[in-house]
C-alpha cells in the first residue's frame, strides 16, 4: 500500500530519491545537465511529499513559492520499479491540495522534452501548456505548464 507523506527537504528519503532524479536527468540532458541543476538545488524547501511502499520512499515532488498566488512544482520523481501505478499522480494531487491550502491560487512547472513521460503526466492531471517562463523562457528543451488549484 502506497502512503503519502508531508515533509520537508531534510528528509533523508526525499534526498535519496533526488540523487536518483539527478542522475537520471543527467543521462537525459546530456551536455545541457548543468544548466538545469542550478535551478534544481534542495536546501530549504518547505512543501515536500514523499509516497513510500511498505515503509520504503518509492515517489517524490515539491512545491516552492514562485509569485504571491503561485507555486512551482519541482523534484518530480518515482523510482522506475513503481511506475505505471498512479504514484506520480498522487505525490502531484498532493502537492496541489497543500499549494490551495496555503492560499496559492495556480502551480507551475517545467519539464524537459526529453522526458515524455513527465509531460503525459501533467497533461494527465490537468496542466495546460504555457510559454517557457522564467529562467526556461530561452530554452528550447524546456516545456511548461501551469494549472488553476483554486
């Protein structure tokens, strides 16, 4: 049974299933790794949710403060083992009903094209796809998306 839990970014099972998520995208990105890890560091982030299998961290995902009404989702990841099980969908609902909870009205989020799973995950739940914003807006293997939680 998959359990999901609210921490923050000091759990140790959160920062172990980041160092998966960073290798992961390094193969992915190749040569344009680096731009995207400096956009992608864990110290203090405050909203993290962990689903764990039979005690074990399994999935992971963030939300940050980006503007005054939103939140930006981050540090997406399920170990390869548990997808296709709906995980990821669940860290993300998560991450959502905290964002409202907190007052933010939309979240945001990047991804990159060579990951297509992400982006049929988020077209799954909802994300519309939007200009690249921010640090991304440049970058053309970065896709965004945005979604109303309020």
């Amino acid at each position: 049974m998959v359990t999901i839990t609210r921490t923050n970014s000091d759990n140790p099972g959160f920062i172990e299933l980041v160092k998966y998520l960073d290798a992961d995208l390094a193969e992915r990105d190749g040569n344009e790794h680096s731009f995207y890890a400096q956009f992608n560091k864990i110290s203090k982030i405050k909203y993290v949710v962990i689903a764990h299998e039979n005690g074990q961290p399994v999935g992971c995902g963030a939300i940050k403060e980006y503007a005054p009404n939103t939140m930006e989702v981050k540090r997406m990841y399920t170990s390869p083992e548990h997808r296709g099980q709906g995980i990821a969908s669940k860290v993300l609902t998560e991450l959502e009903r905290w964002a409202a909870e907190l007052s933010y009205e939309m979240c945001i989020l990047e991804t990159g094209k060579k990951q297509p799973e992400a982006i049929a995950l988020y077209k799954k739940n909802g994300y519309q796809r939007i200009p690249n914003y921010g640090q991304y807006a440049e970058t053309e293997n970065s896709v965004c998306f945005e979604k109303k939680i309020k």
